[in-house]
C-alpha cells in the first residue's frame, strides 16, 4: 500500500522558494505561510520590523552570500514579493 503525503498550500511554496532564510514582517493575508514555517525548522526566520527592512535585508543577505558561494536568486524574489505586498495595502 502506498501512502501519500498532503500538503497546505503554504507548505507547497515554502518548498518550491528552495531558501534557507526568510525575513519576515508578519501581517494577516500572509499568516499561513507563517503558520507552516513555525512547524518546521529547516528555514531559518528573521524578524524584521518593516517590509522595507525585510528586503533591505535579503538584498544584503544575498550579497554577502554571492561573495561566499556563488549567485542565487532569492533575496530577488523576497525583494518582489515585499514590494508586491506594500503597494496591495497602499
């Protein structure tokens, strides 16, 4: 017998972002994306206190990492996905 696993949607694109650190600024359309990453531990969570300062961060968080091991592309998305969110509550 074969079992399958369901997962949430949030559970989905925590997988699919492949990164090991979010910054986060929670806020309520974004809470079950929240709710996921306190129920596992293999993405490290960083607080920040604005949306601003939360991409401000990944930017500088894959800056340093480009020196270290290479390009990756996720302080780009976070960065995205910040400003997407600051112009939806304008």
């Amino acid at each position: 017998m074969r079992t399958t696993e369901r997962y949430t949607g949030a559970a989905v694109i925590l997988k699919m972002l492949g990164v090991d650190t979010i910054f986060r600024y929670p806020s309520g359309a974004i809470m079950p994306i929240y709710e996921e990453l306190f129920r596992q531990s293999r993405i490290r969570r960083v607080l920040v206190r604005h949306e601003a300062g939360a991409a401000h961060a990944a930017q500088g968080y894959e800056r340093d990492l480009k020196d270290q091991s290479g390009p990756r592309g996720s302080g780009l998305l976070l960065l995205l996905a910040t400003v997407a969110g600051v112009v939806d509550d304008a």
